[in-house]
C-alpha cells in the first residue's frame, strides 16, 4: 500500500483505486461508503503500464509504462490525472563501453514514494533487475549505482537468469518509515537484500528463505520473492509471499520463518500477492495460486479464494464469499491486490482476466466491481477519490 497511516480510520470515506493494465490505466473510485463506485479513464490507452501510484506528500500520481514509441518510461501528473507529462529522463542503465554489451531498462516494473523527509523522492524498480532514484518528483531518474553498478550485481540475480516468465524484476522497493537511509528491495529472482545507507551498498537478507528449485536450497542469495511487505506501524515486521512459500522475519531476529506452512495442504503457499492490514502487523492478505507441476498460476481448483491470518501466520482463514465458486481460472499478480484504511478495512484486487474484486469488510464478503477490463497488473487504494 502506498499511502500514509493514521492512528484512527472511518467507513464513511471514499476510496479510489488506481489500476495499472497491460491497455492502459484507470482510475475506480468509490462514494463515501463504499457501495457505489465510477470508473475514469482508460489513460494512456494501448500502453502496457506496470504500475500506478500516489504520492502520499503531495498527489502526484505516477505511471510505469511500456509505450510503442517511447520505450520504458514514466508519466507523472500533479492534477489528478487531467494532464500528464513524461519523465525528461526515464530510469534507464549507463551505457555500455565500446564492445561491451550492456543492461537495458525492458520495462519500469515498479514505483515507490520516498521517506517523509524527502519531498520529491521516489524509486523505480526495473526489468531487468535495477535501482532508480527521482528527487524532482518522477521528471528524472538516476542509477542507484551501489546496485546497478556493484560488482556482485550479476551473481545476485544470477539465480534464474531471464528465466521470470516476462523478464527478471525488480520489485517491492521499501523504505524504513523510521529511516530514510534504511531500505529494502526484492528482486525475481535474486532475492531480498537491504541497504542502511540509502543504496550505496547491499546486504542478502535471505536467511531461511529456501529455494526448491536450485540445488542448494539455502544459499545466501538466488531465491524468488513475489512480493515483500513492511508494516508501517512495526517497522521491523517483513511478509513476504515468495515461489517457495509465505514467510514473516522479525527483522531484529533476521531469519524468515515460512508461516505459509500453517496454510490447508491442500491449498498450498504459492501465490504472488501479500496485503497488510494498516494498523495490526498480525493481520495479512494472500491469494494462493496453483503451483503444483508446470505451474499454471491460477487459483487452485479453479475455486478463488483469499486467505487472512490475524495471528501472524499462525493461522489462516478462507475467504470466498461472493467469488466464483468453480470454474474461475484467473491469476492475481503480485501488485494487484491491495487495502485501504477504513475502520472496517477494505481489500481489493484485480485479475487477469479484467475484474476487479472488492471487500468492504476485511475480505468476508466479495463483490465485483468492475468487469471487462485489460489484463490487469497492479491495483493500489488510496483514501480520498480522485
């Protein structure tokens, strides 16, 4: 989630959802309960657009898109998506010396605010695996070079190679609310790593985090995560829904601990989403996937269902009132599920094949709410309609 967290939350408060296709981007938004909901756009119509977000400090939105013409890049708007204009200078690798061959940006995967402290701020997340950082608001972008340039970089996301089904990412680039020096990054594949020094170095934070499909299935570095999470309220809680598994590390312990093990076997812990609850780091959100043999990444059975634990893994609840009973074969990707700030929290996500899924009370009741879109990427909440 990419928005600010208050101690105190009501249900009489429109939300809007920013929602990222492979056709486009849309913006649904809400009435003040939640019941009601219109849908804007599409923007940027025909473009594969990865990722979607606000920035909490100020409104800015931003897009990551995979344009015909242009390329990777980035679109920013400070009106609320009314106009938009393309970043001078989209994240993209140095050049590489005469007769070397050098990275290319294929697609910006993945847009993160930055601290509180640093108005302007934000990161980029790319395929293949990079680091971008933006401090004039998304305009231009420069290589974190403790990452893009280290000299383990090649060995750290050597573990699967282009082996990603639509390239190698980048992904969940998270910073320590307490500490804008203090970040993490997940990477498919490649691993989590974290930096205390804003990104001029990186350390694998991998410990307990197996990998099934290398011959080691403890090494340092190489594993899969698909999404990794930060409570904002207890900094020192990590989630993480992985290809081997969901895991939870107490950081100041610094050891995963596959809590996806709790999940009905029959079910299994493999998936690509995880949702945090706002204001309890005990509660999360994941939406398991079938992966069993060749891995087709649909719900399981063909029979969606959402999975809540309110004890930190130690537990998990089915959730599938209101979805498709049978025969629904869909996907929901790692940034397309997500929760707003409501009392009674609201979570939301969208599928491959174009829906978009709502819950107003934590995931007990499903309705859909939007039908016939793209094939959808990203969806994130933000508390105020746009």
């Amino acid at each position: 989630m990419n928005s600010s967290t208050s101690t105190t939350a009501s249900n009489s408060h429109a939300v809007s959802l920013l929602i990222a296709s492979k056709k486009g981007a849309f913006i649904l938004r809400s009435n003040e309960t939640r019941d009601q909901w219109e849908l804007r756009g599409p923007f940027f119509l025909g473009h594969i657009i990865h990722h979607f977000v606000c920035d909490p400090r100020d409104k800015t939105l931003l897009v990551a898109a995979k344009t015909g013409h242009l390329g990777p890049t980035v679109f920013r708007s400070s009106d609320g998506g009314e106009t938009w204009q393309e970043a001078a200078k989209p994240p993209a690798f140095a050049k590489a010396e005469e007769g070397q061959k050098g990275l290319v940006v294929d697609h910006v995967f993945w847009l993160t605010p930055g601290h509180a402290s640093e108005p302007g701020v934000w990161y980029a997340g790319t395929s293949p695996q990079g680091l971008f950082r933006s401090a004039d608001g998304g305009a231009t972008w420069d290589s974190v070079d403790g990452f893009n340039e280290n000299p383990m970089r090649s060995a750290w996301v050597g573990g699967l190679g282009d082996g990603t089904p639509d390239g190698p990412k980048m992904h969940s680039v998270l910073v320590d609310p307490r500490d804008a020096r203090h970040m993490y990054i997940g990477m498919s594949g490649g691993g989590v790593f974290e930096s205390v020094d804003q990104g001029q170095s990186w350390t694998p934070l991998n410990t307990g985090s197996i990998v099934t499909f290398l011959p080691d299935p403890n090494p340092e570095y190489g594993q899969d995560p698909h999404c990794v999470r930060l409570h904002p309220l207890a900094p020192d809680v990590l989630y993480q829904q992985n290809h081997c598994g969901i895991y939870r590390m107490d950081r100041r312990e610094g050891r995963w601990i596959r809590i996806g093990d709790n999940m009905p076997q029959e079910v299994g812990d493999i998936g690509f989403p995880m949702v945090l609850h706002p204001r309890d780091p005990n509660t999360a959100w994941v939406f398991p996937m079938d992966g069993t043999q060749v891995w087709p990444r649909t719900s399981p059975d063909g029979k969606p269902a959402a999975y809540v634990t309110r004890d930190a893994g130690q537990s998990w609840q089915r959730l599938d009132r209101g979805l498709p009973a049978s025969q629904a074969w869909f996907t929901v990707f790692r940034q397309a599920m997500t929760a707003d700030e409501c009392a009674s929290v609201g979570i939301y996500f969208g599928t491959t094949c174009g829906e978009i899924w709502a819950s107003t009370n934590e995931g007990e009741d499903w309705q859909c709410i939007a039908r016939h879109l793209p094939h959808i990427y990203a969806v994130e909440a933000i508390n105020f309609a746009l």
